[in-house]
C-alpha cells in the first residue's frame, strides 16, 4: 500500500539517504521512516504521518535543499 506521502516524494525516493533522514531529523531507525512510507507500520498494520510528523519531513527536505543550493552555489 503507497501512502499519499510516498507517491508525492517519489522523484527524490532513489536519490536521498531515507536512513540519514530519518536518524539526523526524526531520531528514529530508518525502518521506522520506511514504515511510515509504505504505510505499514513492523506488525502489519496501517500506519502513516502525523501532522507533526510531516511538518518535520517539510522542514527536513527544506534543509537538504538549502543545502544542496549552498553546495551548488560553491561552484
């Protein structure tokens, strides 16, 4: 089953470290935030973003482009 989320992040899905993310911005595993994606949570069941949840996704890919921009403008 693929979450709103997952389908709305697919361009980046095979570009940016979901472990990373998930461990520099959530302090959680990485398969927590693959959980969160597929919207399965480990026991099967239906899972998905809080709002707070998303709110720090937006913030977290907000970041990595701000620095993915710097890095360019270092160019």
């Amino acid at each position: 089953m693929e979450t709103d989320v997952k389908k709305q992040l697919a361009p980046l899905l095979g570009i940016i470290s979901w472990a990373e993310v998930s461990r520099n911005y959530f302090g959680k595993s990485s398969s927590w935030l693959y959980h969160k994606l597929n919207g399965i949570d480990g026991n099967g069941k239906p899972t998905s973003f809080d709002e707070e949840e998303r709110a720090r996704l937006k913030e977290a890919l907000l970041d990595l482009s701000d620095k993915i921009a710097s890095s360019a403008n270092l160019l």
